[in-house]
C-alpha cells in the first residue's frame, strides 16, 4: 500500500507540475501577443502623426525595435528554463522510482532468493559505457588546456621530404638551444602527417625561435607560421538590398570613423533567418572588430547591431566538431541523444537527450565530470564551451 501511495502522489505532482508550465507558456504568450499589439498601434500612431519631427520618429521606432528585441530575448531565456525545469522534474520522477524499486527489492531480500530471483537481478544489472574504440579524440580537458592563453605556433617539414620528423628533432635539439635565446616551449610534438609543431608563450618568442631555426637550418627545413584568425563580425538586420559584394564599401563610406585604421575588411556570406531578415558576416582585423562592437553601424538608411560571430565546424553526420560531413570518416550519430541514426529519425525526448561529446568525455575521466544530458546542439554544452575558447584563444582579438 506504501509503494502504492508514493507511486499514485508522484504521478499528481508531476501532473499538477505539467498543467503549471503550460498554464504559465499560455499567459506568456497572451503577454507577449498585448506587448506586440501595443508596439504595432504605436508605431501606427507615429507614422500617421503628421506635425511630429523626423527625428523623434525615427527615435520612436527604434525604441520599438529594441523593445520587441529585448522582449524576444526575455522569451527565449524563459523557454530555456522552462526546458530546464521540465527536465529536473523528469529526473525527481525518476529518483523517486528508483527510490520505490529499491525498497521492493528490500522486501524481495527479507525472503531466501531461488535461482530464478537471483537471474532477474543479475539481468537488471547495467554495465557501464566503455571508452569508444578507434583513434583518439580531442576532448573537453585537452581543448580548454591553457587556458585563456593564445595560442603561438610554428610548423617545419624537411624540404626535401628525406627526413624522418625524428631526425628533425634531433636536428633542432643539437642545432638550437631554448636557454641560449630565452624561448619556453610549450609544445614540441609530431603530427601525423608529418610535421613538427612547435609552440610558445609569446609572439616574441615565437620571432626569436623562428629566426634562430630559419639561420642554422633554413636550408632544409621549410619554416611556417601559424597566423592568428581574423575576428568575424555578424551583423544583424542589415536592408535586403545590402550584399556581400557592396557591403564593405557602404560601411567604408557611411562610418568612416570606424575604418581608419587601414585595416582589411571582406564580406564572408549573407543569409535570410526564419525572420525573413537578414545577417551578413564579414571578417575584419582587431582594432576594427573593438570599433564596430562600440557602436553600431550605419548601412543605408538602417542602423544596425553587430557581435562577435562565432561558428565551429560541426559535422552532421557524426556530430563533431572541426570537420564537415563530407569529411567524416565516423558513425552516423544522432545530435539529440546519441543513437545510431538521423536527427530526422530522432523520438527521443528532452529529457532522454544525451551529448555524444560530453558522454565521450566523461567515459575517459575519472576526476571531472561534465554535464552529458542535452543534445549535442544546445548552446549550453560544456564541450561546445571549450571548442569556442579554443576558437577565441586562435583569434586575433
């Protein structure tokens, strides 16, 4: 009767929970239909105002414009967290399950197990996830180590393609002395293509050793450095009749302030969101990047907002990172909780999502665990984090 009860009171409390979320979902947007009708007479009152200034006008709709932007963020946190209070009562549901298994298996344990019981229980036994099989991937720890560092990197290859990357090393180890030109190395290691990869902790270390490799063996090795990325720029809501082939003169030629500098700026791509407005990425250099993110730019007669852009390559096949699908050499694997198929074929639902990166992860440490039940797509994901300060650590900022 006990197990009856507690069984019976957790599903009304996950019932009474359920019917609180949508009621909330519904007046938040019966709220935020009110918010858009009010903005949209508004804006109807400004436009037909004939006596009011051009200025205060243009002030009026943009404050519009800010407000459905911010109200649209504010919509979009509480959704997260709506996801995030649904999946906490899926797993007090399940806590409270176990909680109920574990107390009838007690009573089972008070009678003598037969050869039948014992079967059953050894059948209810999970084996733990071993390490995936395979070559070895780079993982959440091995992405984020340095921190915050930049990364300073150079790369050497025999020219003519004789020497073995050992022979390389034991080449530089007796031609070249760090102490003697006061450089730390960092990394020192062999790609499997290959070549020698050579890290620092500055750019003027990263000078000097390049200069000392480039005079004492310059002859037969091919010296390259590895450039810092540009920063990308998205910027949001530009006019539809803005491309990628006018838009770096429009911004040349309407924020003038912005590009003195002399910096190279180019136009990346244009795409429409599900908005029906549209975004344009450009790469520009680090001091043009602070300028644009200080302000906002003048494109026609828009003003619009501008961020950092950031985009790792992420592999629709197998769901990885830094490689395209074309590329991939894995398993079909599903983004949402890990399975063998399609995101398309996916049933699973938020509460059984499962990050294939961060389960990953986790089956190869012991100490830190990370957070493994999302789908590999969220914007939260722990192993996402650490690809992005990878990304930012190899940008010119």
């Amino acid at each position: 009767m006990t197990i009856l009860f507690v069984r019976a009171c957790t599903h009304t409390h996950a019932h009474a929970h359920t019917h609180t979320h949508k009621t909330r979902d519904k007046m938040a947007d019966e709220e935020s239909q009110r918010a858009e009708r009010a903005f949209k007479m508004l804006v109807n009152i400004t436009e037909k105002s004939g006596n009011l200034r051009k200025d205060l006008r243009n002030d009026i709709l943009e404050s519009v414009s800010i407000l459905r932007k911010v109200l649209s963020n504010l919509k979009s946190q509480l959704d997260i967290r709506s996801d995030e209070n649904k999946e906490l009562l899926v797993e007090v549901k399940k806590t409270r399950e176990a909680m109920v298994e574990r107390r009838e298996r007690q009573n089972e344990r008070q009678v003598a197990p037969s050869l039948d019981n014992l079967q059953q229980t050894a059948s209810r036994r999970v084996r733990q996830p071993s390490p995936p099989t395979g070559r070895n991937r780079q993982l959440f720890s091995e992405v984020l180590k340095g921190g915050g560092d930049k990364r300073y990197k150079i790369s050497l290859k025999a020219k003519d393609n004789e020497k073995s990357p050992e022979q390389i090393k034991l080449q530089l180890k007796k031609e070249i002395n760090p102490t003697d030109i006061k450089v730390g190395i960092k990394t020192f290691k062999t790609l499997r293509d290959g070549r020698i990869i050579i890290e620092t902790g500055s750019e003027e270390e990263l000078n000097s050793l390049s200069s000392a490799i480039s005079t004492k063996c310059g002859e037969q090795l091919e010296i390259r450095k590895h450039q810092l990325r540009k920063p990308r720029i998205i910027i949001y809501n530009a006019p539809e009749e803005i491309t990628i082939e006018n838009v770096t003169d429009i911004i040349k030629a309407q924020n003038p302030d912005i590009t003195q500098n002399g910096e190279d700026m180019v136009a990346k791509f244009k795409y429409k969101t599900k908005k029906g407005s549209y975004n344009i990425v450009i790469e520009v250099g680090p001091q043009t990047r602070k300028q644009i993110l200080q302000t906002k730019l003048k494109l026609g007669w828009e003003i619009c907002s501008a961020k950092d852009y950031l985009a790792p390559i992420r592999c629709y096949r197998c769901s990885w990172f830094n490689h395209k699908h074309n590329e991939c050499k894995g398993e079909v694997t599903c983004p949402h909780c890990a399975g063998k198929h399609t995101m398309q074929e996916c049933t699973a639902s938020t509460s059984e999502h499962k990050c294939i990166n961060c389960t990953t992860y986790n089956s190869y440490t012991k100490n830190e665990k990370i957070r493994e039940n999302h789908s590999a797509l969220s914007k939260e994901c722990p192993s996402l984090q650490a690809v992005l300060t990878k990304y930012r650590n190899n940008t010119e900022y």
